[in-house]
C-alpha cells in the first residue's frame, strides 16, 4: 500500500485496482498501465507515446504520459503481465 501511495504521488492520473489476478495499476477511469504501454511497444520504430494517443483517444495525453512513465519505473511488473496477457492470446497456457 505504501508503494502504491508513493506511485499516486508521483503519478496522479494512475490508479490501482482490483483484478481476478490482483492489484493493477490503469489509468483514472482508463485502461490499464500494461495496455497502454503493450500499444505503444507495437508502434515498432515509430513513437510510442503518439501510438498511445492514437489508440487511446479517449484518454487525456498527460494520463498516458504518466502511464507510460509509471511502467518505466516498474519495469518487471509491467513486462510480467504483457507476456502472460500476449501468451493467453495466443492460446498457451499461463
């Protein structure tokens, strides 16, 4: 919780919730931290953050700015979640 809050400090547009796999961090009333940060690692060489808005459109650009550097400061947990979300769309097991 503390390192939540701590996030929530730095990070005001990010929220936590609760997930049938735990806690997430997303976006106020947006997409979660993960998504946001998997549509713009799948801009290939063009800008991520612009790929973000494109898709996100709802979404305010300082909200997916932070989001995208929340996940830079949670690398691992963020990378965890993107793989297991890409091997469940491929069909594979967990």
């Amino acid at each position: 919780m503390i390192a939540e809050w701590l996030a929530i400090e730095r990070f005001p547009e990010i929220e936590f919730r609760d997930t049938a796999v735990g806690r997430r961090a997303a976006v106020r009333g947006g997409p979660e931290v993960w998504e946001i940060v998997a549509v713009a690692e799948s801009a290939a060489a063009s800008d991520g953050l612009t790929a973000a808005k494109s898709h996100f459109t709802w979404v305010p650009p300082v909200a997916l700015e932070q989001a995208i550097a929340y996940a830079e400061t949670q690398p691992n947990d963020i990378r965890r979640i993107i793989e297991r979300n890409r091997r469940l769309a491929g069909g594979l097991d967990s």
